[in-house]
C-alpha cells in the first residue's frame, strides 16, 4: 500500500510538473535542447580537447549520450505507466521492456561491448530485438485513438529507423568495415540527433496517452 501510495503521488507530482510546463513548452524544450547538442557537438569536432568533448556526438558517456538514455527511460517509465493503468494493454509492458534495455544499452555502451566481444556488427545481432520492437510498436500504434499520437508515434518510428540507416552507412553496411566510411563525421550527427528526436516523438506520445481516461474495457 506504500508504494502504492509513493506512486501514485510521484504520478501527480509528474503531471502537475507536466502540466505546469506545458506541453507545447515541452516539446520546444525537448527539441531546442537536441538542437544545441547537434550545434555543441559539431563546434566539439572544430575545437577538440576542449571542454567541449563532453558535448561530441560521437563519444560515450557525454552529456548528449546521458540526455539520450535518460528519454528512453523516461519512455520506459511513461509505456509501463500506460500499461498499468490500463491505457493500453500488455503489450506496453513489453516495449516498456526495449526502452528500458535501449536506455540502458545508450548509457552503458552494451551493444559497442557485444560487437567487440563477438566480431559481429552489433546490428545484426540486435536484429531479433529489432523485430521485436517493431511488433511492440505496431501493437501499440492500432491502439492508439487520437490522431496526433499516431503522428507522434509513427514521427518516432521513422526518426529511429533513418538513425539506423544511417549508422549502417556509416560502416558500410554490415561489412564490418574497421574504417568508417568518407562523410562519417556527418552521418553521425544526423544519426544521434534523429535517435534523439525518434525517442522524443515516443515520450511525447506516452504523455499525451497518460493524461488522458484509460481504454473501456467491454
């Protein structure tokens, strides 16, 4: 009944802040933050060494990279909310699942250890996990009623699947290629700012759904 209680006061607590935000503020919030990461970033590449390496997109545990985890698994917390609350069904547990494994893997380099370890491009090995997501997504998506929750979730899935296009790009896809390919530096930009964004697009969504009534069940 604690935790219960502990809950459902940190949910309030969470919608009186979101609400106090505003969602439009929210979302210029979200996307003028990922704007300045793409412009800190791409001063960090002019000026290495500097201070500014903290803000390179293509480094680990940075700022961009923490900011990066921290909206999966704010999207982790926002699925399994609309799970438990019954705005949507079982199926939000299970991508509550991929967000929160995504979130972690961003923050602790997992797939960049697994590909070391195995030799293997990281996503080809991911490629179960990938069809999985995309069951868990679609499940969702014929879920959801109001049209621009679809359009934020559908934004999502097409920022986050150009960003992996864009990674294979990058070294030469699937080739296991040691050398990144010419153009790199720009191709990783795009691709961490559009991770960025597709996961902005999924939290958006799941707050949108999260405030409003739970699905009737018949």
């Amino acid at each position: 009944m604690k935790n219960k209680a502990k809950d459902t006061a940190f949910r309030t607590w969470i919608d009186r802040l979101i609400d106090r935000i505003g969602f439009r503020r929210g979302v210029r919030l979200l996307f003028g933050s990922i704007l300045l990461f793409g412009v800190a970033g791409a001063i960090a590449d002019i000026r290495p060494g500097t201070w500014l390496r903290y803000f390179d997109l293509d480094r680990e545990y940075t700022v961009p990279a923490l900011f990066s985890g921290c909206l999966l698994l704010a999207a982790a917390w926002e699925s399994f909310t609309a799970a438990s609350s019954k705005r949507l069904g079982g199926w939000a547990f299970a991508l509550a699942a991929v967000f929160f494994e995504m979130g972690f893997d961003e923050l602790l380099m997992i797939h960049e250890r697994i590909e070391q370890a195995t030799g293997v491009d990281w996503q080809i090995l991911y490629l179960p996990v990938m069809g999985f997501a995309g069951i868990a997504w679609l499940l969702v998506f014929i879920q959801l009623r109001d049209r621009q929750q679809r359009r934020l979730w559908i934004a999502g899935a097409i920022a986050w699947t150009t960003s992996q296009l864009f990674e294979a790009a990058e070294w030469g896809w699937g080739a296991e290629s040691k050398i990144a390919l010419p153009g790199y530096l720009y191709l990783v930009h795009v691709e961490e700012l559009l991770e960025m964004s597709g996961s902005s697009f999924f939290l958006l969504t799941l707050l949108l759904l999260n405030g409003g009534p739970p699905m009737s069940r018949k």
